[in-house]
C-alpha cells in the first residue's frame, strides 16, 4: 500500500507540472511555479520520513442547510480551516484565504474605496464594486443585501474561524444573488482552552508592519466559563497603499458571546461596528497611463478626492436547540446601520450618500420521518429581509464643488422566501437531495425630485435534485442540478437617460446549471476534489461605461463550462502541499448590444480562462511554520469586443508569496514572530480591471514586491 500510494503521489505531481506547462501562456515565466514546486520538494525530503504523512481531519458542512459531513456532500463544497486563514497573513481581504478554492476569482484586493470583487464560475465578475451575484453570510448573518449586493467591509478576518464555500448556484438554498456561497464562522471563545481543564481568559495582542506605510493592530479577548463563552475583537488599520490616491484608515470590531442555557440550547449575540475615516480611490488608468507611471492615480481621482467613508453596526441573535421535538430549530434575528458617503473618481453625478437600514429574521427545523422503509431528514424554513435607503446623489464640478441635487429617493427591497430540503437514503450507499424554495423580492423607490418613483416585484421558484454515491469508503461521486434567479440591484437598475426611476429595459436573469464531481482520500493522506460543471445563463446581466459611470443591459444567453481541480497532500506530519486548478470557458452565447454590435460566441470580459493555486505548507507542533505560495491567472478580456491589442487586454500572471514565523512560550506564555513578502519577483500584474470602462481606464495595477513583519503575544 505504501509503494501505491508513493506512486500515485508522484503520478499526480508530474500530472500537476504537465497541465501548468500546458498553461504557460505565450512565454510566461513561471518561475513562483516552479519555486513553489522546488520548495515542495526540499521540504519532502527534509522532513521525517518515517511519520509516512499526517491523517487528515474530517470536516463538518453547516452551508448546505442540512448539516454534513463534506464526504456526505452532494455539491462542490469547500472548507477553509482558522490556520490557512491566519499563518502569517495580513488577514485584509477574502483573497488571501481562498485563493486556494478552486472556481474563485478575485479582483480588487487593494481598492479599499470599491471594495473586494469575488467570481463564483463567472457569477459577480460584472461588479464594478463590491459583490454581486454570490450570498456571503457571517455567523449565520446575511452580508448579502436583498436587492443583491454585498458589502464585506465590516468582516474581521482576525476573528474567523472557519470559511465554507459552495461553488455552484443555490439560489434554492439562500434565494436571490446565490450564484456561490461564502459562509464565514467567527470564533466564540469555546477554542480558548488550547487543550487545557480549567476555566480561562485569554488575551492576544499582534502588530504589524510593512512597506507602503502598512499598519495594523489587533487586539483579542476571548474565553469561556461554565456555560459562557466570549470572544472580542478590535483592528485598527493605517494603510498608505501602493498608488496614489489609495489610503485607508479603518477600524473594525467584532464580538461573540454564547450562553449555553441547557446542554441542548444556545443563545449567541453578534456585534460588529466599522468605522472607515477615508478609503481612497485611485481610479482606473489606460494602457499608456501604466506604462508613464504604474503608481499614479488619474488626475479626476485627485482632483476630486476620490473614495468613501463608512460607518457601520450591527447587531445579531441567533438561537438553536438540538432537541426540539425530537429535531434541531435554529433560529436568528439582526439589524444594520450604514451610513455612507462616496465621491467617485469623476465629475458630474458622482458623490453618493446614503443612511441603510437592514434587518430580518429566520427560522428552521431539522426533523426525521421513514417513508416506504427509507430513512429521511429534512429541513424546513422560512426569512425574511428588509432593505430601507435614504439616497442623495449630487453633481461636482471638476474642481470638486458641490453644483446641485441630481437624486434624492427613499428605496426600499424586500425579501421573504420559504424553502424545503430532503435527504433521503435510497441505500447504504446512495442518496437522494431534493430541494425547493419559493420567493418574492419587491424592489420600490420614491422619487422626491420628480414622477418616477415605481416598482417593481419577482415571484421566483428554484429546484435542485443531487445524488451522492459512496462508491467506497474512501471515495464519493455526486452529481446534481438545479435554478437559480439574479435580479438586478438598485445600482444597476438605473437609467442611462439620467432619470429617476427603474431601467424597465433590465431584467432578472435566470440560471440552469448541473455539476458531476468526485472527492475522497487515497491513503489517509491526500485528499482530492474535483467537479464538472455546466450552467446556462439567460438574460445575463452585463455593464457598461457612459461618461464614466457605469450602467447595465441584458446580454441574452451566456454559456459557463469548466473543470475544477483541487488537491491537499499531508506528505508529512509538518508538511502539507495544497493545489487547486480552474479551467473555465465563460462566453456570450447570443449577444447584441444596444449599439448593434454583435458579440455573440465572445469571452465574458474580467475572466479568465485558467487559475492556479499552489502552496507548500511546512508546520512544526510547536507553532513556528514555512509557507509558499503561488497564484497564476490566463489573460482577461477588458470589454464584450474582446480586442486583443495590449491597451484593452490584461495579459497572464504569476505571482508569489512567502511567509515565516517562530513561536516561543516563555513563562507560560505565548510569543510569535512572523514575516511575509507579497509579489516575490516584483512582477508587474493587475489587481483589478473594470470591465467596458469609458476612454480604455481599464487597469488597475497590482502592488509591487512588499514586505511585512508582525509580532503576536497571547497570555492567560
């Protein structure tokens, strides 16, 4: 067994290096490849040989609604643990935690002013700012607004614990926008024992510092007695940026306290707050502009002085009780306050404000029931979402003053769904998941300014029907399919004429999609995934720029076909190699826009083709560990034309990284040291591109090599 298993390891490294060459488009050096991949192999042989490699933990999946085990999963699901989210990153941006889950892509990661872009299989890649299309939630709370968009400002990722990601549409799980899912859990103080039998309160204090001005403490609280548990947490961030014009002072809290009112039920208390003073935005730049001078920002941007300002709070409860007439009830309440200003990088109708209130409710149960001598389970519930704007748009002149009024409206979105999901054990080895949802999203503005205050409302229903088939214990095949539905946002809802109002020319767009995917583990060692997917997209939303702001149509039909590939390899008690490969087609399937131009059979712009993860992870018991990583994306089209001169397309990239840390334990204590370098090779690459932009300021450029260290002491 053990010559099996070293000779399937080393037949699935060398398949590995084969597809990367494959990918090594029109000369790219890949060099972070191949040091990741050097490195991968030194660690191996200097690690111990005789451990014969660490057993990797199962994972339990809470996502799906119905709580399993991954391997019980009838979806392309993944799991990021607290350690792959912490180990010596800068904890800012999701992009840090899950570029290692393949089907995801993202933009935007050092633009605090528009906030991190995420692509789920194509879903969200339009967003000229923030998400759309994918549902993020936090301790069970909606980050996911109920018109579509999504903020993620507010997540302190110093406090998460655990990150889940369904990959596919699951609209019939979370209703509008789910075209993927990311569901972040914070830590509750119940992790603070660190093995030990008494009663504790833990107190953690990091530092850290980089080029580029970077600067970022975080304090941490967290414990647990008796039936209570607690855990505090409090960022300030003091970041100069790597362009002009990119600063960002922010600070966050987050807070979880559970009391353990029986063995069986638990009360838990959200609080977060965000208070950003100024996130600066550099604006977009032509091709010629990042050949001048890849750090400026545009002269609007400066002129103007681009970016926003934030304040946000939010309070949450969420209740469950495992024995509720024999099944499990969970049940959850919130309520947000935003307020927010903007200035956008351009004159005319270009600084936003508005005062959002956010709240809802939810309530689900989990039962058992054998029909036909099958054994059953099920999940049934209901939510409900309430979104209330007080919007004011006004017009700047180039210098900056404030001209006029062009918008003040009251918006309102609405949101209530009920669902129903079942599993249903056809066998020892076969199960059956089917699933519905009914909902009704009402969007509706009043227009103070003039006549076009309206409305608009969405009855939709969505399906899905999966199997899982334990083919050996070892190993698992699924395969499912399913709906799904997007409305537009009130953003994206606007009219290009410059009315109030609704654009009625924009619609819905609605999804079909079905995966086939196996996982399991050969030896204890190495665990695989991999996931075939297939979605059709019917009136697919599409932006556009029109005097620098950016409006939305319908594109007809769209196809997404692709392949995800990921792979987790324990080589060693201490090391762990990790990969994961996308390989995407994402193209309009009948497309003519408004203009006339026909862009049928083209890419949708801001995607690409082909992405890489590749990591070498090497952990001693003690805390002190070595990691490596690389990430590769193809070359991204920046607008429908898809043009293939170099001023409208962002060619490939690899980029590096590298991180360190010791830890000592004196007197009981706990001290870390850690440090980190992003970009290795000072590869020139772009952290976004704003797809369609007016006058060809489609790039924003990427930070060059940039250095980091930090200290952390923890004590009880």
């Amino acid at each position: 067994m053990a010559l099996l298993h070293r000779i399937f390891s080393r037949t699935a490294l060398a398949i590995t290096g084969l597809s990367l060459k494959g990918l090594a488009l029109k000369g790219l050096a890949l060099k972070g490849l191949a040091l990741t991949g050097l490195t991968c192999s030194a660690l191996a042989f200097a690690a111990d040989a005789e451990s014969g490699g660490a057993r990797l933990d199962p994972v339990l999946i809470d996502t799906t609604r119905l709580s399993r085990a991954l391997e019980e999963t009838p979806a392309a699901v993944s799991h990021v643990g607290r350690e792959d989210i912490a180990d010596g990153r800068q904890q800012l941006q999701l992009a840090e935690s899950l570029s290692r889950v393949p089907g995801l892509y993202f933009q935007n990661s050092d633009n605090f002013a528009q906030g991190q872009r995420i692509s789920a299989r194509g879903f969200g890649a339009r967003a000229p700012f923030g998400i759309r299309g994918l549902r993020i939630r936090i301790d069970g709370i909606p980050e996911t607004l109920p018109d579509g968009q999504s903020q993620v400002d507010a997540l302190d990722l110093d406090s998460a614990a655990d990150i889940t990601v369904i990959r596919g549409p699951s609209s019939v799980l979370y209703g509008n926008a789910s075209g993927g899912i990311i569901d972040i859990t914070s830590r509750d103080g119940r992790d603070s024992r660190d093995g030990r039998d008494i009663d504790q309160t833990r107190i953690l204090l990091r530092g850290e510092y980089g080029e580029n001005g970077y600067r970022k403490i975080n304090a941490q609280l967290s414990g647990n007695e008796r039936e209570f548990s607690h855990h505090v947490s409090v960022t300030d961030l003091d970041y100069e940026g790597y362009r002009e014009q990119s600063a960002v002072q922010q600070q966050r809290m987050n807070a979880r306290i559970g009391l353990d009112l029986t063995p069986e039920r638990r009360l838990d208390l959200v609080l977060t707050a965000l208070n950003t003073d100024d996130a600066q935005d550099p604006g977009g730049l032509t091709r010629a502009q990042v050949r001048a001078d890849r750090r400026q920002a545009t002269a609007n941007a400066i002129n103007l002085n681009a970016g926003q300002q934030v304040r946000q709070q939010r309070i949450g409860l969420l209740y469950s009780d495992d024995d509720a007439a024999g099944g499990t009830l969970n049940a959850r309440t919130f309520f947000t306050r935003r307020e927010f200003v903007q200035q956008l990088p351009f004159p005319g109708s270009s600084l936003v404000s508005y005062e959002r209130n956010f709240y809802g409710a939810g309530i689900d149960y989990t039962g058992y029931f054998n029909t036909l001598g099958l054994p059953q389970r099920y999940i049934i519930g209901v939510e409900t979402e309430r979104q209330e704007d007080e919007r004011l748009r006004r017009t700047v002149n180039p210098a900056g003053a404030i001209t006029g009024i062009s918008g003040d409206a009251f918006q309102r979105a609405t949101a209530a769904g009920v669902f129903l999901q079942t599993d249903t054990a056809l066998g020892d080895a076969l199960t059956l998941t089917l699933g519905a949802r009914a909902d009704r999203v009402r969007l509706a503005i009043d227009d103070r300014r003039g006549n076009d205050s309206g409305a608009r409302t969405f009855n939709e229903g969505s399906y899905s029907a999966g199997l899982l088939w334990r083919a050996h214990p070892d190993h698992q095949l699924f395969a499912n399919a399913g709906t799904a539905f997007e409305t537009p946002t009130f953003t994206e809802f606007a009219n290009p004429d410059g009315s109030g109002g609704f654009n009625t020319t924009v619609t819905p767009q609605k999804t079909r999609s079905a995966e086939a995917g196996a996982r399991g583990t050969l030896h204890p060692t190495l665990r695989y995934d991999i996931a075939l997917f297939a979605i059709r997209v019917r009136d697919e939303i599409t932006p556009y720029e029109d005097n620098g702001r950016t409006f939305y149509e319908n594109a007809a039909r769209t196809e997404r076909h692709g392949l995800e590939l990921g792979l987790t390899h324990a080589t060693t008690d201490r090391l762990t190699l990790t990969a994961a490969w996308t390989w995407a087609s994402y193209r309009f399937q009948r497309f003519e826009d408004r203009n006339g131009n026909d862009f049928s059979g083209n890419r949708l712009p801001g995607l690409p083709q082909h992405s890489v993860f590749l990591e070498s992870a090497w952990r001693h018991e003690m805390g002190h560990f070595v990691i490596i990583d690389t990430r590769f994306a193809s070359d991204v089209f920046t607008n429908n034309a898809n043009l293939r001169n170099s001023d409208a397309r962002a060619a490939s990239y690899a980029v590096a990284n590298a991180r360190i840390g010791r830890r000592w334990q004196p007197f009981g204590q706990t001290l870390d040291i850690h440090a980190g370098v992003n970009n290795i090779f000072n590869r020139d690459y772009f952290s976004n591109i704003r797809v369609n932009a007016n006058n060809g300021q489609y790039f924003e450029p990427g930070p060059d090599r940039m250095l980091y260290t930090g200290l952390t002491l923890s004590f009880y």
